[in-house]
C-alpha cells in the first residue's frame, strides 16, 4: 500500500459508528481464523509426505523461479515439513521424552536429572544402549 492509501484507510476506520467497528472485527478475525486454519492444514499436508516427495515438491516450485529468490522459500518449506539440520538421536530422544513427560501431567519441577536412571531408561529405551555407549 502507498503513504495516500494508507491514509485513506485510516480515514475510513476513523469515521466508522461503533456498530461498523464490531463488524470490522468480526470480518478481521474471522479472516485471521481462515488464513490460520489454512496454515494448519499446509503444515499437516507436508508434514505427512514422505522425506522424497517433500524434496520433490521444493523442486517444483523452485524450478519456475531464480535460485536467489526461492532458496529462502524452499528452505522455509523444508523446516515445515520436519526437516531439520543437525538432529542428533540423543537430542530427539530427550525432547521426546520431555514432550511425553509433560503429556503425562508431568511438571519441570518433577524432570527428572538428564543423567538420572529414570531419565536415560524412559519406557524400556536405553538411550547410551541405541548410541553404542552403554557402561
């Protein structure tokens, strides 16, 4: 929007009667909880293809486009769809944990150590077993 039609829009908001002003609302948040669910449903859609298809829709979209201006898009497309940089077992498996954890009603104050027996042996997982460095 230019500087004029910022200003004419304010012009308008500001001569509104409130009865105009609760029906903007309505209208702006009902607009927000469409683009919102939307979004839900784009981050759903990419979070269950598989690691190929996702690389192959990144390819398709960057293939119209300049390298310079896409990379930033597709590297956004690719975090969304799970992908992430520099995943290690034992940080997946902590995060996991601390997410099962809390889902379980449980709280930070009662998190066990990260060192802790109950820590390293959630639900029959051994974690230094799967990364080769049990005692």
């Amino acid at each position: 929007m230019t500087e004029a039609e910022i200003d004419a829009l304010a012009g308008t908001l500001a001569d509104m009667t409130e009865d105009q002003e609760a029906a903007l609302q309505v209208s702006l948040l009902a607009i927000k909880a469409e683009r919102a669910r939307r979004e839900e449903e784009r981050l759903a859609r990419l979070r269950a293809l598989t690691d190929e298809e996702v690389v192959e829709e990144a390819l398709e979209f960057a293939e119209d486009y300049r390298v310079e201006a896409v990379v930033p898009k597709v590297l956004a497309m690719l975090r969304d769809a799970g992908f992430v940089r520099g995943a290690v077992l034992e940080r997946a498996y902590r995060e996991g944990y601390e997410r099962g954890f809390y889902d379980a009603g449980g709280s930070a104050e009662s998190l066990p150590d990260a060192d802790g027996e109950d820590y390293v042996r959630c639900r029959g997982y051994d974690l230094r077993e799967i990364e080769g460095k049990a005692p």
